[in-house]
C-alpha cells in the first residue's frame, strides 16, 4: 500500500503543477490581451478571426483548467482521507 500511495501522491504533485502552469499560461494570454472591445465594424474586419482565434486559445485553457483542477482535488481528498485512515488505524 505504501507504493501504491506514494505514487499516487506524486501523481498528484504532478497535476497540480499542470494546473498552476495552466493558471500562468492563461494570465500570459491575458496579459497581451488587447481585444477588450468586440470588433464589429466594417473597417475592423481584418481584426475578427484573430479576436476568435484568442477566444479559442483562452476557452481551451479554461476548460482544461477546470477539468484539471477537479480532478486534483478529488485525488487530494482522497488521498488525505487514506492518509488519515491509516493514521487512525
């Protein structure tokens, strides 16, 4: 059983790094993040399918961001709720 944790508490150090990467790489595409208006005049075109290409990129990392940090807390609750019973026992 000792292996069995270790592993999956590093496993789990692991996805919470990706998930504070991801937190760093969504503020760097906010950080140039020039589209605070929405482009919808005729002379601002050109400036649309950039505007929907850094829509994309910043829903995929959302979305993967919130999938990731479920699945990080719900491998730390478990993980401390095995810790805990094998120190009561």
């Amino acid at each position: 059983m000792n292996g069995v944790f270790s592993v999956t508490m590093w496993t789990w150090i692991v996805l919470v790094t990706v998930v504070l990467l991801l937190a760093l790489f969504r503020l760097m595409i906010i950080r140039g993040d020039y589209y605070t208006v929405l482009h919808v005049r005729r002379c601002e075109l050109p400036l649309i399918p950039e505007q929907i290409m850094h829509d994309r990129r910043l829903r995929s990392v959302d979305v993967w961001g919130q999938l990731l940090t479920v699945v990080a807390l719900i491998i730390g609750l478990a993980l401390a709720a095995v810790y805990l019973y094998k120190a009561m026992g």
